[in-house]
C-alpha cells in the first residue's frame, strides 16, 4: 500500500490551485485517486484547460500534465493525459 498522497490541481491558464478531496469511498486509499472532478466545472473552459495534477505524500510524490474540459457543460472529461502516474520517493 502506498499510503495518502493530497492531489493538488494547478489550472494553468489562471494559475488557480485546487486541494482535491478524497472523501469519497475507497478513493485516496492507497492506489486510487480523484484527482479533478465536477466541482470544478465553473473553473475550466468547456473546449479544455490545462492542467498541472501533482500528489505528494510519505510514499513520494508525482506530476502529469492533463486537459480537463467540460464539452457538455455538465460534467467535467479527461481530454488528455495519461491515465496511471507512477508515484517515486
């Protein structure tokens, strides 16, 4: 197990900085993370935004570029990125 990481967000057309929750069941247990979700849609561009998603935690830490937009304008979409980081000391 690798234990908790926070899951900050750095949008990076504002530069606006996001602790992500990981309240949600089996979530940020050790593995599995959210790291951007509908809460945020207010704060992205429907056609996408850059974002930096960077984790750290007693285990290491690790950063990925992603773009998150919201082309419905009722749900946030991974439109890039990559789907698992590895997480080094």
């Amino acid at each position: 197990m690798q234990g908790p990481l926070e899951i900050v967000d750095t949008i990076r057309r504002t530069g606006q900085a996001i602790v992500m929750s990981q309240d949600y069941s089996g979530i940020g247990t050790g593995g599995s993370y959210a790291i951007f979700d509908d809460n945020q849609l207010k704060k992205i561009l429907p056609g996408g935004d850059s974002v930096r998603v960077s984790g750290a935690g007693a285990a290491g830490r690790f950063s990925a570029d992603y773009v998150f937009g919201a082309p419905d304008r009722c749900h946030v979409a991974k439109l890039s990125g990559p789907d698992t980081v590895l997480v080094r000391p």
